[in-house]
C-alpha cells in the first residue's frame, strides 16, 4: 500500500515536468506559426531570443526562490506556489496583445517552471525508498517528454488553422497543468525528511508509514526512521545556515560542484537549440513550417520511448556510465552535423540542396535525441535530488538548478543570431562541450545507484553517525552523543 502511494504521488508530482516540457516545446512551433508573425511584426532574431530566452530568465528567478521555499514552507506549500504562478504567466501569454506582455507571460511562466523542477525531484527522492527513487525522480523528465509531444502536434495540428487560434490555443492548453498541481498537491504527504529537519518527529513518522509501510515491514521502517532521524539530528549539530557555508566545508563545495556540473552539461549539450528553434533550424535545410513541425512532432514522439527506457536501465545500470555513453553519442551526432552543413549542403540549400546531406543531418537529429532523452535528460535531474545533505539540499539543489536555467538563458538568447550568423557549424562548438562532459563525469562523479540519501555521505567522505540500516548497534552508540541536541530540537519546535 505504501509503495503505491509514493509512486501514485511521484506520477502526480511529474506534472510539474510536463508543464516543463510544454512550456518549452510550445515555443518552437508557436514563434514559427505564420499568423504568430504577423501579429506580432516579424519579430527580428533579437526579439525573438527574447520571447525564448525570457521563459529561462524567470526560470532563474524561480529557482532561486524555491531554496527559501522549499525550506520555510515545505514541499508541497512550494509546489503549490508555482503551479499559482503557472496559472497567471500562462493566462498572459494566452492573452498576449505585445510582445512586452508576451515576454512577461514567459518569465512568469518560467519563474514556475523554476521552482516546480527545483522543488518535484528533491520531493520525489525525499519520499521514495533508494530501490526506485531514481525512475520515481526521472519521471519528471518522461512527463517533459509527453508535455513536448503534446506541445509538438497541438501545433502541428493548429498550423492548419488560419487565425490567432493558431497561436493562442497551444499557449491557453498550458494553464491546465498549473491548475492540476496547486488543487491536486494538498492530497499528497509531506517529505518525512522535511517534518524531521523542522523537528515534527511523529507526523514524519507518520508521513513515513504511510508512502514506505506495506503491512509487515515494520522493522525496516523503525531502522529507516532511525536512519533518517540520526543523520539529520547529527547534521544539526554542525549544521552551517548561511549560504556562504555552501562553500564553506569541501565535501559541501563538491557536491554544489557536481550539482551545477551536471545540470549545466545537460543544457550545453545542444539540445534546446534543437528544441527551441527546430522550425528555424529546418527552414535553414529547406523544409516548410509545416513539414518541419511534423519533423518535430515525429522527433518528440519518439523521445517519449526513449525517456521510457531510461526508467528501465537507471537502477540497473547506475547513472555515471549512462551519462558518458549518452555525452558522447551526443558529440557525435552533433560533429556529423555540423561537418555536413559546412562540407555538404551548399550556402542556397533552400533552391538548391544536397539531398542526401539534408537527409542525413534530419536523420542525426534523430540520433542525437535518443542519446540526450533516455539517459542525460532524465539522470541529470535525479543526480542533483540526490546528492546533499538535508540541510542544505534546498538551497543546494536550487543553485545548481539555477545555473542550469542560466545556462539555458544564454542559450536561448544567442541562439537565433549563432544560427544566422554561422549556420550548422554553431554545432561545432556542443560537440566539445560534450566531450568535456564525458571526461568530467568520468574523472569526478561517483554513482549514486542503490543508496538511501542519508548515505551518501559514504560517497564524499563526511559522513557524521553509522546508519541504522546498515549498522543499527553502531548507530545506537553514536547517537548517545547527540540526544542532547534532540532535546534541543524538540524544545525549539514546541
């Protein structure tokens, strides 16, 4: 019963990534829909990076508020927050009437997004049991993948329409998963570790029966109610509030690393150049609109399949070689890309094309999306939900969630002029970021594959009090020297 109710509350919390998915994938065939730019004057590349760029500039914001949000509130009161925040930058961009107001919707809408992919792994991997809580935490990125797919043929489909409903009705449909979430997200527990961290020792016990308990395991729930209890109560005792302390200890300053590392290599693959300006970039081999959303409808439909297979392999596999397989399958498609568009299509492709090079850059696209959907778009989400310590996982996992909207903020931005300016060898410069990601997770990224979040601190060294789990008489005898601080605890919280 338990295990249903996580993995029911984990499918409902992905929402959060399908309004992700939507949010972004809507753009690409939104700004390319011929009524979209008409209304809004032809909007030049600059203009144009802004109404893309503006949904990660808010990202940026959002992420940084979810780590006092996350903390001060809870999980589920932050969740609610940004599917509030959804609803409105939605409605905005619904009701655009300038591009100002547009932008606005974006940031808005972006800010949400901001918080909800900072906020749904970490409240994914706080309430899952370390056997799935990788595939419950990667179904953030298999419902990105669906809200890209419904993003994909909604405009396909509306590109047959011939008023602003082309544009305005795929922007309307986003409001509905930002309502699902802010009235839905009260029916779910809060993370036991959170009520712990705060001091509510009973109702995160409760909280815990209920997502891990099935009847006749109550044995394992007393030693992982330790194990959660002794480790945080530990932590407290040393425990560093100011932000500055993110940095302030090595074994902290790593994982903050390793956490922005990887949400940064995950945007410097190349794949929202991909996503945000795929009707661009096949205008540029020579394909109509329409004939390129239907490209991109087919692309996104398939990653759906491939973000499936990631849940398969993510606790059989591990997640480090995953990633180094998946960067460099990445680099790969992308140098055969840009070595075709610089060697291979002629400069008027549009009059005069090489049919087969333009059959075989569509086709690396599809190579390319397999490679980034089932392993890196799903394991770089997980990995930062997993890796720090309760006291500073909010503010953690936010900043490395931040860095990679910063990221994609550039991105974003630069992205219409790089393509204008130098075409497909653009790619060029993601097929070394690739391999510099490959190299990096190699070297300096442990697995994190099999274990609860309380031990990780086995991989980076500071680990503060055995664990019940694995050693319930050591852990029994270390926590003698902190029942002091837990009286403490209790009496701050009464």
């Amino acid at each position: 019963m338990g295990k249903a109710v996580t993995i029911g509350s984990g499918i409902f919390l992905s929402i959060g990534g399908f309004l992700f998915g939507y949010d972004s994938g809507i753009i690409s065939s939104t700004i390319g829909q011929p009524t979209f730019v008409e209304y809004f004057g032809t909007p030049d590349a600059a203009t144009t990076g802004g109404i893309v760029a503006g949904f990660s500039a808010g990202a940026v914001l959002g992420s940084l508020s979810a780590a006092w949000l996350g903390d001060i509130l809870g999980r589920k009161k932050t969740i609610f927050v940004g599917g509030c925040i959804s609803t409105l930058g939605c409605s905005l961009q619904t009701g655009a009437a300038t591009v100002g107001m547009l932008i606005a919707g974006r940031i808005l809408a972006g800010m949400a997004v901001g918080i909800l992919t900072a906020a749904v792994p970490m409240y994914c991997s706080e309430i899952a049991e370390a056997s799935y809580r990788g595939a419950l935490s990667g179904l953030l990125q298999w419902m990105l993948c669906w809200g890209f797919l419904f993003a994909q043929w909604i405009g396909y489909g509306c590109n047959y329409t011939s008023s602003s409903f082309q544009w305005r009705f795929p922007l309307a449909v986003q409001v509905i998963p930002g309502l699902l979430l802010a009235t839905g997200v009260w029916l779910l527990q809060e993370s036991p570790r959170w009520l712990m961290e705060k001091g509510r020792q009973e109702e995160a016990h409760e909280a815990l029966l209920k997502l891990h308990g099935n009847g006749n395991n109550q044995e394992y729930l007393d030693l992982e109610y330790r194990e959660i209890r002794d480790t945080i109560i530990a932590e407290k005792a040393v425990a560093v509030r100011s932000w500055m302390g993110l940095i302030s200890r090595p074994t902290w300053r790593r994982r903050l690393l390793l956490g922005c590392g990887i949400q940064i290599f995950g945007q410097i693959s190349g794949v929202n150049v991909i996503n945000y300006y795929g009707v661009t970039i096949y205008k540029l081999l020579g394909f109509s609109t329409r004939e390129s959303l239907l490209i991109i409808g087919l692309s996104g439909s398939l990653s759906l399949v491939e973000c499936s297979i990631a849940l398969y392999f993510l606790e059989r596999l591990g997640r480090i070689k995953l990633m180094i397989f998946s960067a460099s399958g990445m680099a790969c498609a992308l140098l055969i890309n840009a070595v075709l568009s610089q060697y291979f299509i002629h400069t008027d492709s549009v009059t005069n094309p090489n049919e087969n090079a333009l059959r075989a850059m569509v086709a690396m696209n599809f190579v390319f999306n397999p490679f980034f959907f089932t392993f890196t778009g799903v394991i770089a989400w997980v990995y930062n939900a997993e890796i720090f310590p309760v006291e500073i996982r909010a503010r953690g996992n936010s900043l490395a969630t931040v860095s990679n909207w910063c990221v994609g903020l550039i991105i974003g931005q630069i992205s219409p002029t790089a393509l204008d300016a130098v075409g497909f060898r653009y790619f060029y410069a993601f097929f070394v970021f690739n391999v510099v990601a490959a190299i990096c997770y190699a070297v300096f990224y442990p697995d994190t594959k099999g274990r609860t979040l309380e031990q990780m601190d086995t991989l980076f060294g500071d680990q503060v009090v055995p664990h019940a789990l694995e050693d319930p008489t050591g852990a029994t005898a270390a926590m003698k020297g902190f029942e002091k601080d837990e009286m403490v605890i209790h009496a701050e919280n009464t």
